[in-house]
C-alpha cells in the first residue's frame, strides 16, 4: 500500500505501488507493506522517536513480523534526485527498494557487503540508477546509518 501524505509531482501512485509489489517480491518480503511518502518534519518526528536522532533522513524501515513499513522523506528525494541527476520517480524507487531490503533482514552495516550486492543485482534488474548503499561508499557520510531501533510494535526495526 502506498500513502502520500506528501504529494510529488512525477510519481503516479499506480506506478509506484506496482513497483513496490515487484520490488517486495524480488526482495522476497512476505506479508504486507506500507510506504508511507511523508514530509521531512514527519520523517524527522519518526526518526527521533524511534531512533532518538533528531534530524531527517531519506527512508526509514520498519520490520514486522510479516511484512513491514517504509517512510519516505519526499523532499530529500527530490534534492537527491536533483543532486544525482535522475527523476524524482526514480529516486523513490531506490528508497523503497532500499527499504524493501531492510524489510527482507539486510544490513549493509553488519552483512560485509551482502546487502550491497543484492542491491545492485535487483537495482540493474530494476532498471534503477546507483543505489544508496554504492553513492554513500567510502567516507561519505549520510544522515542516518542502520543501527537497529525500536518500532511503533516494540519489535526491532532498521534505518536505512
């Protein structure tokens, strides 16, 4: 289930919600998910509650037990999708691949590079330009990292 509580302009959202079905399935995610497209004070507000971090980020993922959720800043998507020169569409498709991965137990902090490998082969069969974890490599510094982190549940989730 997609929700844009954000809007953005150039993503359709049956566009992005078939590309999120697909994205699960070859993430192989069971059960639901929901991504939520929200604004950069919303992702904030999650992002201090649950990781006690009080500063935006791009995506955060939440695990559950079958399924999950994704929040999405849309505004950080579009600056990167400007910086990185590809359309905003595209950049929130990384995002919620990214997300989807974390959703399916990847850790690109702790998986010596499994996660990042699994990226790029669905990214390139995605058609998907450079994913988070390869334009954040080495020494550049994002605004969050995948430390684990309580979830609206009280199970254990993951920031990007």
């Amino acid at each position: 289930m997609i929700i844009f509580e954000k809007a953005v302009d150039g993503v359709s959202h049956s566009a992005l919600q078939r590309f999120a079905r697909r994205a699960q399935k070859l993430a192989r995610v069971k059960g639901e998910v929901a991504v939520l497209i929200t604004s950069r004070s919303s992702v904030q507000s999650l992002n201090r509650r649950f990781r006690r971090k009080d500063k935006p980020t791009d995506v955060l993922s939440f695990p559950r037990q079958h399924g999950g959720d994704i929040a999405i800043c849309a505004e950080m998507a579009r600056q990167n999708a400007a910086r990185l020169g590809h359309s905003v569409s595209d950049e929130i498709k990384v995002l919620v691949l990214h997300g989807m991965l974390h959703l399916a137990g990847h850790d690109h902090e702790t998986d010596s590079g499994e996660m990042e490998r699994a990226e790029a082969r669905l990214r390139s069969r995605l058609r998907l330009p450079a994913s988070l974890i390869q334009r954040n490599q080495p020494g550049h510094v994002t605004a969050g990292d995948s430390r684990r982190t309580t979830t609206l549940g009280g199970r254990r989730g993951k920031k990007r």
